[in-house]
C-alpha cells in the first residue's frame, strides 16, 4: 500500500507551475496509523490512519488532491489578509507626519 501527497512545484528558469504526486512507501502500520519514508529526511513520519480530517498523506490520490486544494485555498485566504494588513501599515507610515 502507498499514500499519497499532492505538492507544488515551480520552476523560475522555465516559468511553469506544477502540481505533482507524491508517492510514499509505508515502511510500518500500527494500530492507529503508518510510518511512511519521505527519502529527504533521516527519519520516517508518522501518518494517522484515514482520509477523514487534517493528514499529511493519504491512501487514494482523490483525497490527496481533494486537500491539495484545501491547503491552497487557505493559503490564498491567508495571502489575502496578509495583503489587506500591510496596505494599512503602509497607509499608516504614509500619513506619519515627521515635521
């Protein structure tokens, strides 16, 4: 059995946006989840079982792509609001009177 993750990647030389999947071997299953190698680091990471809820990796590719757009709707939310913060901070240091 894999699960599987759905990451961005981009490419400034080439100017592309991609979104592939993540393939993980499960290398243990418990009672309560899976210990996946994610190859890039020295130790596995743990995996609760289940597509229902918050998970870093998930056992169909729908559900991996259905978070996907979950994490990058909320990105976007949080890129939102970051934006609507700082033209206020700046309209506030633009009104400062220094004289």
């Amino acid at each position: 059995m894999k699960l599987y993750r759905y990451e961005r990647d981009h490419s400034e030389e080439e100017n592309t946006y991609q979104v592939n999947c993540i393939e993980f071997e499960i290398i243990r299953e418990t009672e309560k989840g899976y210990w996946v190698d994610l190859k890039i680091m020295d130790r596995p990471k743990f995996v609760l079982k289940g597509d229902v809820g918050k998970r870093f990796a998930y056992s169909t590719k729908r559900a991996a792509l259905n978070n996907f757009i979950a994490r990058t709707n909320r990105s976007i939310l949080i890129s939102k609001a970051m934006i609507t913060e700082s033209r206020k901070y700046l309209e506030t240091a633009e009104s400062l009177n220094l004289d």
